[in-house]
C-alpha cells in the first residue's frame, strides 16, 4: 500500500499503529505459544500452508468471492493447537503472500499486521466466550461448536476487512463506510466458507484421526481438480451464452436496418402530420403511423397486436360500429366521425376520424383507411368554455346561470312529488367592503376563495352552492324534511365563517347574514324564489347581520311597498310634494325664540302623510338622500333670508337643518353649502348644521377638515342626539362644535336618577368646552323645570310647539317675543299650544 500526496493525514499513523499492532500479536503469541503439545500434524500444517495452500483457491461460482486454503488451514491449526500457533502461522502466510507481489517492506508489514492482529482479535473473543479452541474442538458436534466456528468466521471477516477497508479509504480520501460497502461486503463468504472447512476437517480429524484424514488427500485433490473441471465447464457455457447474445443484438441490428429501409419506403405513410391507419375489416390494425402512436401512445409495433375497438371509448363503440357497418354494406363512401381514443397511459384523447374503405380488383373489402386528428386541445378548450359560462371564474363554484337552472329543476321535481321539499339560502357577507379597502382586493379575493371551500364543507351531498357575484353566495337544499333542516345548515354555516380566515399573514374575520325562502311559499318562478330569499337576507341586514331570517309573505309585501315608496320618492321632488315644518328652539333663561329646526315631510297624493321614519332610510340608501338635502337647505335659507327681510332678528338666531351621512361624504359638499347661502343671500352665521356622532367618527381627520372649513365659512355647527351614538367624548374637543342637542329618550326619562345625572354630565360636559346645549323633546313642565335648575341653555319640544308651517311660525316671530315660561310649568301636559306673549 503507497502512500500519496493526496492521502490522508491519518494514513501515515494508521499504518503505524497496525504494524505495531501485529508485532505485538506476534510477540505475545511466540512468548505464549505451547511449544509442548506442538507435534509433526503441526509441522506439517505449516510446510501445507506456506507451500501449497496460500497458492490454491477455490472460486464461489456467481459471488465475488473465493476460498483460499491458507485461511482455512489457519483456523484449522486455531481450531486445533490454539491461538498462538494460528497467529504465528497467519503472519508467516502473509509475509510470503506479500513477497510474491510487492517486496516493499512497509505493505509487507502492513498486510502481517493486519492479519496477525484480526488473528489475535479473533482469538481473544473466542476464548473469553468458549474457552481453549481445542478443547472445545476434541468435544462433541453441538450447537455451542457451530456459533463458534460462525464467531470464528465473522470476528476474523469484521476485522481483517476492516483494517484493509480504513487503510485504503484514508490512502484515498474515500469515505470508510463507501470503501467497506463497495469492495468488502461480498468477501464476507469467503471468511465463513473457510471457517466451516475448518470446522468440518477439524471434527473429521477428531473423529478419524490427523493421518487418516490425510490418507484421504488423494481423493480431495481429485474432488479438487473436478471442482476447477466444472469451473471451466460453467466458463465456456457462460461464454457460449454471451456469445449468443451477442449474435442475437447483431441480428436484431440487422432487423432494424431493414426496418429503417422499409420505412425510408415508406416515409409518405409514416410521417403524415395525422395518424393513419390501414385497419382489417375485423379492426385489426395492419399498419399504422407514427403520428397514431403519438396520438394513442402506444409504439407502432404494440398497436399491430391491438384491433381499433380495443383503443375506442366504451361509450364512443357502439356508434363507431354502427357507421363502419353502413360503410361496408356499401351504404356510405365514408364517414366523419369525431370520437374518443383511450390513450396508454388512460386518459380520453378526442379525435376527428375520417374512415374510407379500400376495395381490391373485384370490388371485394380489402381494408379500412383512417385518418385521425388529434382534436383534444379544441374539446378541452371548448369544455373549459362551456364550464366558465356556469362556473365563477375566481371560486370555481356555479354561477348565476347554472344555479337558477338548478332552481328551476327542482321546482319541477317539487310540483311532479309535491311531498318534495326544498330552500333557498341566499348569503351577504357582512362588512365586506371594509375587508376590500382595508386590506386590498387580493385579500379579498383569497377571502372568497376560502369562504367557497369552507362552504362546500358544509352542505350535504346532491345541495348545490353558487356565487352571483361580488360578496353574495346561494345554497339550493333539497330533500329537507322540514324547514328547521335549512335553519341547521343556516346555523353550522354561520358557525363555520365565524372562525378566523389566515390570508396572507392576517387573521381576517367576517360573518354572515342569511335569508332563507322554502318551497312551502309557493313557488312556479326561480326568480321569484331567489327574489323572497334575497329579501329575507336584506331583513337580517336590517336586524342587525350575523344571523338569518326565514320568508314569509309579508316581508314580500313590505319589500313591494319599499319600491314603491322608492319609484315616489324620485318624483317627489318634482311633484312638490316635499314641505318643511319649522319647530321653535326657545332659551330656558328668558324664553325667547332663538330659532327653528327645519323638518321634513312628505305629503303623498295618495297615501297622505307619511313618517320620516319610514321614508328617510329608504332615501339614504337609495341615495336620493343627497338630492332631497340639497333641495331642504336650498328651502330652509331661503325661508331663513325671508324672515331677515320681514323683521329685525335676535343676533344668535338661527335655522337648523339635519345633515346626512351621505350629503356630508359628498366632495364637493363645501361648495354646495357656499353656494346655496350665496344664492338665498343668507349669512353663514343664520344656518346650524345638525350632525349625528356616528357621522363624526367614521373618519376623524376627514370630519375634522371638513368641520373647520365649514366653520372658517361662518356656518354654526350642532352634533344631534348627543350620547345615543359612538362614544365621541375623546375627539370632541377636535371639533370646532357650538352646540350640542341632548336626545329626547334621556329628557323622557329623567324622573330616573340615571338618566337626570347623563343630563347634568351632559350640560357640564358641554359648559367645559363652551358649548350651547339643546334639549330636544321637552313635553311636560317637570322635564322643563328639571332643566332649567341644570342650566341647559335652550330646549324644543311640545310643551312649547308642535312643528310649524312656514306661515305660522312667521307669525310666530312678528308676533312673539318671548314664551311664557313660568306658565308653562303649570300649563296641563296635554295642552301643546304655547304660552306667546306680545
């Protein structure tokens, strides 16, 4: 073993370290060594082993490994005079071995070492496990013998292989494991083949006798020489057998140059950009091309053992024959087809056949062409077309179209089984929109996704779930047994969207409201149904989200009179029908009229006088809203400019109009207010605008800004039904605000002590920041007096006047100066006339 330059820098000590090793083996073994019981058997082992045994082998026929009969007679001379004369004998074997080879002194040493140390090794193990070899080996054949001629073996394999495998991988720079793995592990059987012919001979001896065992070696030198006879025998076999192989690939090479010739023939058939077939009238395929194999996958060999039937859809066959069969009765020339093939490898592979029949020369069948064109991309792309004209692009769940028609299949089913009973659910998420702002409409779509998939978990097989568009989704249960089995799956769906959605490293949550409409109604149309369902989920909006609503007829008729009251409400403006009623605002310290609050109504042709309650909601979302609070500050500074005309007017005397949330979002509202008190010639200072706390917070820094240009134009300001909205208390300060009105539930319950003290808070609160309070709803001299003692700077209300014509309240302001407050206190709370005084 040379060293190089690119060994380890361990393989220098290694060496080392295993020569000495084995020096030391040897040492002890010489020192120990029995000479006493040592005799001519042993003398003759040794002239055997360094003469003739480290020269023979016997080869292991299909195994890389071979049994050298040195290594046998060592384990016999181990097995028989013990350990020390079996290293002594190891390390000779080695040194001449090595001799023959490579004289360099280090491998020699080296290759003694390892072998009278893996010796040594081998020896200790079996004597601290069995005792003295010989005893046991002049002992009787048993089991405890057997394991110890197999420890023989596998200590003496483990450890010889070991040191050559550890010396060659750090010479190499190879891992050990790889080197052991990749050029030992087969030798294992030489190491136990030798040890079991050592065990054999070393019972024999026992049993027969040293010498007689000898007077056999004729007769196993024979066996011998008959073994290396078979050897040579299985060799020549061996190599008649590559041989013929090799003949058999030449030959095969030749068959495929003359198929290569053939097909040089026949390039125009082969090479045709569409598969073609010759096919047997019977469909066996006599020759194909190579566009079909690709086609169909299959090699154009494996498709001649195949008829056309076996690679056609079971389902496509049947009309396949049935046009082939009018071909060969002579009833077509040739038929277009368009059909599947089964591919190899199983898919479906759609193909444009074109079939021809060729006849011989006396007009008899000869066989069938076909023409094939792959045509799978077209039907792909026209099922994917077909698929996204019934199917949301972004969920994949149907869409509008193929769920109304789901509806109106199971309307038909209902009316053939009326016991059949069905529901629609119809979905609105809630707060959706704050979601898609907030977060980006790709947070939004991925939240779409999810609720899809979380959707589809909760229904049962055979219910179809869809989304019309945007945030809303429908259900069509079928086969309920009553309504609460809708109202279930209304409920575990409600449960299921309340868990938190993970997009994209945010934890969304959302819930949603459901209306539900069951077939029980009444149904012939699925836009009718779909239409009671919506309806439905727009009542669980109104109630507050998060829940569901089942329909019943009278949300119908409510949702028709919203309609209707929405058609009136476009063409009210027009029509006039719209008036302001003008309620008196009176100071609590003098009684005098300090101004009006306009308020709107609406005198229908038809239905008379309808409530703000009822008609303003419905404004505000329609957004007509915006348009009719254009049209009531346009009325109120007008009405306000005309009073300026008429009579000389308190400094601080004002008209207060309620501003809407959507009027007060509008961009160019600053210069619709500017102009409108332009156009009246009003002052600024003669308008309050009232607005409500949730319209202050909804956007603090835009409600700010807007609240300071408003008041840089000079116009009051006024927050309505203070303390019933958003707690603002912790902005107010931010808000150029004057005053503040005190809603009219804490005056109508401020016999309570709770609600007194929200009114004494109030009016301090107010006092703090140097604002006016307003008390709204005055109604009984209890509630008028209560006030007064709290220092509340104004009230309005019917202790004082019900709402007025722009007529009366006129007359109100020629002819009054001051109401009467220490009447009122005594006057009777139903009388609502106020106390004028001249």
């Amino acid at each position: 073993m040379s060293e190089t330059r690119s060994s380890h820098p361990l393989f220098r000590p290694f060496i080392s370290l295993v020569i000495a090793a084995g020096a030391l083996a040897c040492v002890w073994a010489a020192v120990r060594l029995p000479i006493s019981h040592l005799d001519l058997r042993f003398l003759l082992l040794i002239v055997v082993t360094l003469t003739v045994g480290a020269r023979t082998i016997v080869l292991i026929p299909r195994v890389r490994g071979q049994v050298s009969v040195s290594d046998t007679f060592i384990l016999l001379t181990l097995l028989i005079f013990g350990g020390e004369a079996a290293i002594l004998l190891a390390a000779a074997d080695a040194c001449l071995a090595s001799l023959r080879f490579n004289k360099r002194r280090t491998l020699v040493f080296f290759n003694m070492g390892a072998v009278a140390g893996s010796t040594a090794l081998t020896v200790f193990v079996l004597r601290s496990l069995f005792g003295p070899m010989p005893t046991l080996t002049a002992g009787e054949l048993n089991g405890r013998f057997i394991v110890a001629i197999t420890l023989m073996g596998f200590v003496q394999y483990v450890a010889n292989s070991g040191i050559i495998a550890t010396g060659t991988a750090l010479k190499t720079r190879q891992p050990i494991w790889q080197m052991w793995r990749q050029n030992f592990l087969w030798t294992s059987i030489t190491y136990f083949a030798g040890a079991s012919a050592a065990g054999l001979i070393a019972k024999l001896a026992s049993v027969v006798g040293f010498y007689a065992l000898l007077a056999a070696a004729p007769i196993i030198a024979i066996i011998y020489f008959t073994y290396k006879t078979y050897l040579k025998t299985v060799e020549v076999s061996t190599a008649q057998a590559e041989q013929a192989q090799r003949h058999a690939a030449e030959a095969q090479r030749h068959i495929e140059a003359l198929q290569a010739s053939e097909a040089r023939f026949r390039s125009s058939f082969d090479y045709a950009t569409i598969g073609m077939a010759l096919v047997s009238t019977d469909g066996q395929f006599l020759q194909v091309n190579r566009s079909l194999s690709e086609i169909v996958g299959y090699r154009e060999q494996e498709l001649l053992l195949h008829k056309f039937q076996e690679l056609t859809h079971p389902d496509d066959l049947g009309a396949v024959l049935a046009n082939l069969s009018q071909l060969l009765d002579g009833k077509l020339a040739s038929c277009q087809t368009e059909q599947r093939y089964l591919h190899r490898h199983g898919h479906e592979v759609w193909v444009h056949l074109g079939s021809s029949l060729v006849r011989d020369a006396q007009g008899q069948p000869l066989h069938l062409l076909f023409q094939l064109q792959d045509i799978t991309d077209r039907k792909r792309a026209e099922e994917r077309l077909l698929h996204d004209a019934f199917h949301d692009v972004l969920t994949g769940l149907p869409n509008r179209a193929l769920f109304m028609d789901h509806l109106k299949m199971a309307i038909q089913r209902a009316k053939r089984s009326p016991e059949r009973l069905y529901a629609a659910l119809f979905l609105d998420l809630d707060r959706f929109k704050v979601i898609n702002d907030s977060l980006g409409h790709m947070v939004g779509d991925q939240l779409l996704v999810g609720i899809a998939r979380r959707l589809e978990t909760c229904l049962r097989p055979g219910d179809t779930v869809a989304r019309l568009g945007g945030d809303e989704f429908t259900v069509l249960l079928e086969e309920l047994t009553d309504i609460d089995d809708a109202i279930a799956i209304a409920q575990r769906i409600q449960t299921e969207l309340t868990m938190p959605f993970n997009l994209g490293g945010h934890e969304v949550f959302t819930t949603v409201s459901i209306g539900i409409a069951p077939s029980s109604t009444g149904y012939d149309r699925a836009e009718d149904l779909l239409r009671d369902a919506d309806t439905a989920m727009y009542r669980a909006k109104l109630s507050g989200k998060n829940r569901y609503v089942v329909f019943d007829k009278a949300m119908h008729d409510r949702a028709v009179n919203l309609l209707q009251m929405e058609i009136d409400l476009r063409r009210a403006i027009d029509r006039e029908e719209f008036c302001l009623r003008y309620q008196p605002i009176v100071s609590l310290a003098d009684g005098r009229v300090m101004g009006f609050e306009a308020l709107l109504r609406w005198q229908h042709p038809e239905r008379g006088f309808i409530s703000p309650l009822d008609f303003i909601p419905v404004a505000e979302e329609t957004g007509l809203i915006v348009a009719i609070g254009r049209w009531v500050l346009t009325q109120a500074c007008q009405q306000m400019r005309a009073w300026q005309e008429q009579q000389q007017l308190p400094a601080h005397f004002t008209v207060s109009i309620n501003l809407s949330s959507k009027q007060f979002a509008q961009p160019n509202f600053i210069e619709q207010m500017a102009g409108s008190l332009r156009d009246a010639g009003l002052e600024p200072n003669r308008l309050k605008l009232e607005i409500t706390e949730s319209m202050v917070i909804e956007n603090i820094d835009t409600t700010a800004e807007m609240l300071t240009q408003l008041r840089a134009l000079g116009v009051e300001l006024s927050i309505d039904d203070f303390g019933t909205g958003y707690s603002s208390l912790s902005y107010l300060h931010r808000f150029p605000i004057n005053t503040l009105k005190i809603d009219r539930s804490f005056i109508s319950q401020m016999h309570s002590t709770e609600n007194a003290e929200i009114v004494h808070t109030i009016i301090t609160l107010a006092r703090s920041l140097e604002m006016d309070v307003v008390a709204e709803g005055v109604e009984t001299p209890e509630q008028l007096e209560q006030l007064r003692t709290l220092g509340c700077d104004y009230a309005q209300g019917y202790i004082f006047s019900r709402p007025l014509e722009a007529g009366d309240a006129t007359r109100l302001i020629t002819h009054t100066q001051t109401i009467l407050l220490n009447e009122l206190l005594t006057v009777d709370p139903q009388q609502k006339q106020p106390a004028l005084s001249a």
